[in-house]
C-alpha cells in the first residue's frame, strides 16, 4: 500500500509555500495517530484548481495512482470541473485531516465525493460573488478595493506615494504628452534603475498600462465605468488622464515603429489616400525609392521625400504665422465634466427612487451622455499645447532639435488631415497641390 499526501494553496503572494508547508505537516501528524507513513508527497504552490492552470503535482499524483492520498481538506482535491471523474477513476482512498474518510472505489465514495464538490463549488462561486459586492462597495465610496498587485507609485494599500516612482509616473505623462515614444520612456525608466512592482525591466507595453490607468488621475472605476473620486493622492489631473487615454487608443500609434519600438518615417499613418481615404503607409519602388502608398490596396504609390518636405514646410510656415496654444489644461472642461458625471449619479439614484421614470431617465442620460462625449474629446485634444510649447521661440530652430516622435506629435496636433491624391499619369515632379492639407 502506497500513502500519499497532495498539498495545495491557491495563492502565495509571498513565494514562500508556508501554506503548502502548514498542510504536509498537519498531514503528516494526522497520518502518525492514525498509524501510517506518508510515501510521496505531491504539491502544487500559488495554483487555483478553477482557473484551468495545469497543475503539475496533481497531474502526476493521478499518474501515479496511489493506493490511498491525505489531503488537508477534501476541497483541496475535490472540485466540479472536466478533471473531477479523473480523480473519480483512480478509485483511491482519500482521506481528509478535517473532514473524514472517502473511497472512491465504491458507488457511496464516489456519489459524497461528487455532493463535496459541488458543494465546494458553491461555496467558491459565492465567495466570488461577495468578493464582488464589496469591491463594487468600496469602489462606489472611492476607496482602493484593497490586496492584489501594488500599483507602480503607491504603496501596498494604495493611499501613499512613493515618491521616486510618483515622480516618474508624473514626469511619463508629460513625456508622452508631449510627443515622446513609449519605447523611449520604457528605456528611461530601465536606466533610471525602475522596475515594473513584479519586477521587471519596463517594455513598451507595460508602460501604455500604467499611463491608461485612471488610478493616477485618483478615479476609483469599477467594470469599466468611472464611479467616484479616489480617496488616495492623484498623480496627475483628470484631463491629463483624458488626454492621455485618447492619445494611447489611437490605432496609427502602433504603426510605423521598428522591431525595437523606434519610430522610423515622419508620415505613416498621418496620410490619407486620396482615392479611398485609407491610411497610407511606408513601401519601396521598383528602384528602391521610399514611398507611401495606400494601406488597403495599394493602389496610390507616391515618393515619399518630397511629400515630407513639403508638409514638414507647410507646418512650420503656419507655426510661424499663429498664436501657439498654451500649455496647461482647460479646468472649465474638468469641472463641467465631474457635474455631468454627478448629475448621471443623480439620475440613477432618482430612478432607483422611483422618482423619474424610465423614459424621463433615458431622455436626460442620451443628453448627459452626449455633452460628457464632448468635453472628453475636447480634454483628450488640449494636450496640443504642451506638444507646442516646445517651439516657441524660433521655430525652425526647435523643430531641428524634435525627434521623430515629437515631430509628428507637432503635425498632429497642428493638422486635421492630409490627402494625398494621384498626379497623374507620366507626371515626373512633385506637385504641391495633390497633397492637401486641413488644419485644426
């Protein structure tokens, strides 16, 4: 007769396994008063058995198949899921330091084993459910929900600045604002000596979610939706946050940038084709030319040289010419914002009240709706002065000292639109007037 023991815990933030290590013990005690030794022990640390993860101790003990297994408690082997009928198919014995003694060879073995996992699972569900509520409560008073990853900037509970990261976050905000690349930042902040809190070195990726998360703007969200004011430090203001989230959804950031993150070529994704309006992106001619051409079918193909320097122009001929924007944030707009965010609070506490009726809370919440559509895009465009700012002064100067990044940072906060049209057949010089220009 072969005696196994088989631990597991579902979480160990800490890596240390004195969960795992709490249970063989108790195991092993309970084992001794009951007159037997345990052979194998089969383990599995920071591993739930309802997320589908594969569970390498629990994999080899049903290989295995000892005669009999010792579990702390039954739950720990025992859940409704594809691998239950597994273990059911071994017909072991197993035995439980807290809940008795089940053989799984028999009808009667098999059917408790079956009425304790779903039981389990019960008890697992709705646990969940709890966990739920109360974060959606705390969420709702503006608290942090509490455990979980520490967020880069804070401490553990979430309510405190470290300052060296706080400062970072503050100083990537503007950065990117700014016209700065995310791979740049992440290079940055690698060389700064910072690291992600599991961590790791920075990628351009684990940077675009620290920048999109409204913690730093001191936004409690739950499922998706703004809820309340955070009751912890923000780290920058709510229309920074804005504008930064509808900078980083912007699909042509992802385009044209190398296998290293670096951006390559002024224009891509910055043009449209005049024939379909498609993007236009980056090629080669037959001859080895650099051109755009159209992102869809490819069916207008211009040299690329000439149209950088004619739009490149263009821009710093308008900047010379008007008034740049200031630098800052439109704290009307904020505070518009938050009062159509509070009267929607209203609104469904209203209904919820029976005091409005449904057709009088749907009229007033499409009206709200669309005036918060408003101010955010108005709060996600007014970083344009800080990508500005840059060139006051002489502007051909500054333009000289802007990386790519910032470059076409500049041209997208001064331009609408560019549309590239076809010069026709045989034409053998750029002409100006197939590239259109819309300012903002």
């Amino acid at each position: 007769m072969v005696t196994a023991a088989y631990v597991r815990i579902s979480s160990d933030p800490t890596g240390q396994a004195l969960g795992v290590e709490r249970q063989e013990s108790e195991i092993r005690a309970w084992a001794a008063d009951h007159g037997k030794v345990v052979d194998l022990v089969y383990s599995d640390n920071d591993l739930s058995a309802t997320t589908g993860v594969r569970r390498p101790g629990f994999e080899a003990l049903l290989a295995d198949r000892p005669t009999e297994v010792v579990v702390w408690h039954q739950d720990r082997l025992l859940r409704v899921s594809r691998d239950l009928e597994r273990v059911l198919a071994t017909e072991m014995v197993v035995h439980s330091v807290q809940a008795g003694t089940l053989d799984l060879a028999t009808p009667t073995g098999r059917a408790v084993a079956r009425t304790v996992a779903a039981w389990s699972t019960h008890e697992t569900e709705h646990k969940a459910q709890r966990q739920r509520a109360a974060n959606r409560q705390r969420r709702l008073m503006g608290l942090r929900s509490g455990g979980g990853q520490r967020t880069f900037g804070y401490t553990q509970n979430g309510l405190e600045l470290i300052p060296e990261e706080a400062a970072a976050v503050a100083e990537g905000f503007a950065a990117i604002l700014a016209g700065g690349s995310l791979s740049h930042l992440a290079r940055t902040w690698n060389t700064a000596g910072l690291t992600t809190t599991f961590g790791n070195p920075w990628a351009s990726t684990t940077i675009r979610s620290v920048l999109r998360n409204p913690v730093y703007a001191g936004l409690s969200v739950y499922d998706g939706e703004v809820v309340a004011r955070g009751t912890w430090p923000a780290i920058v203001e709510e229309a920074t946050h804005v504008a930064m989230t509808a900078l980083l959804s912007d699909p042509a950031r992802r385009r044209n940038v190398a296998s290293d993150g670096r951006r390559k070529y002024l224009l891509p994704s910055l043009l449209t084709c005049g024939v379909c309006g498609a993007s236009m992106t980056t090629g080669r001619s037959g001859k080895g030319i650099r051109t755009y051409v159209c992102w869809s079918t490819r069916h207008l193909s211009r040299a690329a040289e000439a149209i950088d320097e004619y739009v490149t122009e263009a821009v710093l001929s308008r900047l010379e010419r008007v008034d740049l924007p200031v630098a800052g944030i439109d704290a009307d707009a904020v505070r518009e914002l938050q009062t159509v965010r509070d009267r929607l609070d209203d609104l469904a506490a209203a209904y919820a009240a029976d005091r409005v009726t449904l057709t009088q809370l749907t009229t007033a919440t499409e009206a709200l709706r669309s005036r918060q559509g408003q101010l955010e895009t108005k709060l996600a465009t007014s970083h344009a002065g800080s990508v500005l700012h840059a060139l006051t002064g002489d502007v051909r100067a500054a333009w000289e000292g802007l990386s790519l990044d910032r470059r076409r940072a500049v041209i997208t906060a001064t331009v609408e639109t560019i549309t590239v049209t076809s010069p026709g057949r045989g034409a053998r010089t750029f002409r100006p007037e197939t590239v259109q220009i819309v300012w903002r």
